[in-house]
C-alpha cells in the first residue's frame, strides 16, 4: 500500500513555500520521498532546512508571482537542476480586507495577478514538461470561497472560485495527456492569511462556533490530501476539488 503514496525520485514545485500552508504541504511531500523546489517572494531558507533534515534535495527560487514574466525563470532553474517536473503546487496567494463599496482596482488587480492569473500560466508552464513524460500532478490551492462569497475579500472570493474552474478546465484537456490536476480547498487555517480574523475576538468566536471539528486548521492538517493528491493513489481523480475544512461546509 505504501508504494501508491511513494514520491521517491519525484521533482515538486511548491509555491509560496516559506510560510503557512506552502510550508507545510512542502514537508509533506519531502516526507513522501520528493525534491523540493520552493517559491517564494523572499526566499525560504526555514522550510529548506527542514526539509534538508529528512535527507531530501531543494531548491530556493526567490519569485514575485504577481508577475508572469517570473515563470520562464522559475521551470528554467528546476528542468537545470532536477531535469524534470512531476508535481506542481500551485499555492501563493494573496488577500485583500476591504467593503466592496470601497474595494480599489489595485487590490482587485493585484490579488487577481497571483491567485488567478499565475496559477493558470504556472501550470501551463509546468504541463508542458509534463506532457513529454505523459506524467503530472498539478494541485492548486483554492478556498471555502470558491463555494461562499466571504466578507470583505470580493477579489479574494472571484479568485479562488476562479481557481476552482481552472482547475476543471485543465483536468478536461489534460487527463489524456496524463496529467492530473485537481484543487485543494482548506477551511480556515491558522497563518499569516489569517491573522486579522484569528485576532479578531467576535470574529474568531464566530468562525470557530460553525467549525464541527472546534478548531481552527494547521498546516499539518493538509499533508495527507496533498500526498494523496500528488501521488500515484490519486491517478484516475481528476477536476476534483477537495474541501480540508474541520466540516465547515456541512453545516
Ligand atoms: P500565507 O500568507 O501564510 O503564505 C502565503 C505564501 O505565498 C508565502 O510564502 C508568500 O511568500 C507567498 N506569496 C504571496 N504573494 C507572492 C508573490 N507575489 N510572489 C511569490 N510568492 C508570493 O498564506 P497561507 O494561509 O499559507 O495560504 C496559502 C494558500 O492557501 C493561499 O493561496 C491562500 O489563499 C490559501 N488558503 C488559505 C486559507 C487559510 O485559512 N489560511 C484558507 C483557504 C485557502
């Protein structure tokens, strides 16, 4: 059984990798036998060490994903340094707080640039090695908002439901080529994304009291969806999109 959930000798991009739920999905297939390229805006040279620790190979690729032009660059130094891309997760992602009466186009533009836009090129990118081998696994990292329009994050919520149908979109072209792909839907998760909420008594209380499970998610809470999805155990799931939310959504 062991052997469907086995990375050995896998090649991983994960974005985001310094932090949060980049960090932890990173481990999480390092402990499953991968090579880890980690993508982040400053480097993240705390997830390297651990993942050095358990004996796997990584690459730190500074990155500012707000861009495209950043995508040659990045399939450029991991085809250079590990020869091929088996599995790509496509996890950056950025929000903005504001009443949509008063919402900017810069927030709208900037949150739409990574959590959209690059997710779509990024993966087109990485399926184009992929498609060679007629092997891939891509994973991108949506949200609750895909499903719910949220309070006070209208870009954040148009992004991630635009995640969602990425995803189908590819998983419809790209399954004959042998490319899974498939999104990962966390609940509320306790990072830097969600800080102001987590600080926020009224607003935490009222999360947590909808939450089945009584807690908020951690990013050890993701390690077994992102190993299943990025392995062989998942080869005929396709164009799914995975909820990891304590129960949120059936209440
Ligand atoms: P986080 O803020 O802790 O980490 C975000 C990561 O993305 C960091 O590594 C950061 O460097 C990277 N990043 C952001 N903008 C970038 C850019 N322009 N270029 C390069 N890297 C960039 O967030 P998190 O909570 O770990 O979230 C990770 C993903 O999960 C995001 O897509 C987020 O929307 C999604 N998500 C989070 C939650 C939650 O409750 N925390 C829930 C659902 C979905």
């Amino acid at each position: 059984m062991n052997t469907l959930f086995d990375l050995t000798g896998k090649t991983a991009i994960v974005t985001g990798a310094s932090t949060g739920l980049g960090a932890g999905m990173a481990l999480a297939l390092a402990e499953a036998g991968a090579d880890i390229v980690l993508v982040s805006r400053n480097g993240s040279a705390g997830t390297k060490k651990e993942i050095e620790k358990k004996g796997r190979n990584t690459l730190d690729v500074v990155a500012d994903l707000s861009a495209t032009s950043q995508i040659h660059m990045i399939v450029e130094k991991t085809l250079l340094e590990f020869g091929k891309i088996d599995i790509l997760i496509n996890n950056a992602g950025i929000i903005r707080r504001t009443p949509a009466i008063d919402f900017s186009e810069k927030d709208w533009d900037e949150v739409m640039a990574v959590n959209a836009k690059t997710v779509f090129f990024l993966a087109q990118a990485a399926a184009k090695d992929m498609m060679k081998r007629k092997d891939g696994k891509i994973i991108n990292i949506s949200s609750l908002l895909a499903f719910q329009g949220g309070i006070l994050v209208p870009s954040y919520a148009a992004s991630k439901g635009a995640v969602a149908q990425i995803t189908k979109a590819l998983a419809n072209e790209w399954a004959q080529h042998g490319i899974n792909v498939n999104a990962i839907a966390p609940g509320y998760m306790a990072t830097n994304n969600t800080r102001p909420l987590q600080d926020d008594p009224a607003r935490s209380k009222a999360i947590l009291d909808r939450i089945p499970a009584g807690r908020w998610g951690k990013p050890d809470d993701l390690k077994g969806t992102v190993v299943f999805l990025a392995s062989a155990a998942s080869d005929y799931v396709n164009g799914h999109v995975l909820v990891v939310d304590g129960g949120w959504l059936a209440r």
